[in-house]
C-alpha cells in the first residue's frame, strides 16, 4: 500500500509537466493583433470629468515599428459627455479604427450620429480628429432633422455634431418665419 501511495503522486506530476520547447515552438504570425479585447468599455476623461464612452464587440490593437493602431469591429458606440456629465451625441457605426499617434478615428458602415438636439446624420465614413475637435467626410451624407432632412456630398462637423457645415447641399429646408432674411426692399419701409 505505502509502494502505491508514493507511485501515484510520481505519475501525477510526470503527466502536468509541459513540454517548453512545444510551448515556445507556438508562433503567431507578424500581422496578428498585439492585443485583442471582447465586449470592451472604454471611459475618456479631462481633468477627472468623463468626456466619451467608447463601447465596441471587439478591439484589436496593433503596434508595429511603422504604425500604431487599433481596429474596432461588432459594433461601435462612442458617446460625447457634456461639461455637467450628461449625455449629449451618439457616434454609432460597424467598425471603426484609432491611430493614437495621429489623434484620428474612422469609422465606417452604417455611420449614424445624432447630437443632442435630436438632428441625426447617415453616412457610411466619418473622421474623428481629436486634435482639432472636429468630424468631417467627403461621403454622401444625410440630415434628418425634425421637420425637413438635408442631402449633401461631404460635412465638415464640431467634434458633437452641434454644428455643422454640408457640402454641396440639397434638399428642401423649412424657413420658419421669424428665421426669414430680411429682403432690401423690406429693409427699407
């Protein structure tokens, strides 16, 4: 019996060894992501005041001597916080792409960023400069606001989607009265 019990921990400890020449001979090739992260939720902050929400289905992120960037695919969501903490623009798209060391962010497919005020822009590409603070595309780009919607090729955007310039607009625009330019010869009665 005592010839059994010393036998049986020798096997067990023979049987959980790894084999490191098997373990090192594992090699993923030089395009593979550093680092690849699932259902991810990511907070900015400024002087300690959360400024963006990115929530994505999955981040890889890549660092090569020629570029750094991270892919984002499954879905991405960033979210513009206001001074007060409250929730202002949505930036939804499929996928997306960071380069931390240009400060930019693309996202691409089924773009859809509606501001606080309610207006919500389609489109199917949109740049993210951070360091500039603003958004822009050379895309086709659609406008629905609460009574008319806008077409153009191409915007130009705060960072919030709060202001923003179409280029090349089309599409009929309700005036309401009181937004009305005055014409020359109603300036002068």
């Amino acid at each position: 019996m005592r010839r059994f019990n010393f036998i049986l921990p020798c096997i067990a400890l023979l049987a959980c060894t790894n084999d490191l020449d098997r373990v090192a001979a594992v090699e993923l090739p030089a395009s593979a992501a550093d680092r690849v992260t699932r259902d991810v939720e990511y907070y900015y902050s400024d002087s300690g005041h959360v400024i963006n929400r990115l929530r994505a289905g999955q981040i890889e992120e890549y660092t090569t001597e020629q570029e750094q960037r991270t892919e984002i695919s499954g879905g991405v969501e960033l979210v513009f916080f206001d001074r007060s903490g409250l929730q202002g623009s949505v930036l939804t798209a499929r996928r997306g792409r960071i380069w931390p060391d240009r400060q930019r962010m693309q996202v691409i497919e089924q773009v859809v960023f509606v501001n606080a005020k309610g207006e919500r822009l389609e489109t199917e590409e949109l740049t993210w400069s951070q360091d500039s603070g603003r958004v822009h595309t050379t895309r086709p780009v659609k406008i629905i606001r609460s009574s008319d919607i806008l077409y153009g090729q191409g915007l130009d955007a705060a960072e919030d989607f709060s202001s923003y310039t179409i280029r090349k607009p089309t599409g009929s625009l309700l005036v309401e009265r009181e937004d009305e330019i005055p014409s020359d010869d109603a300036a002068d009665r």
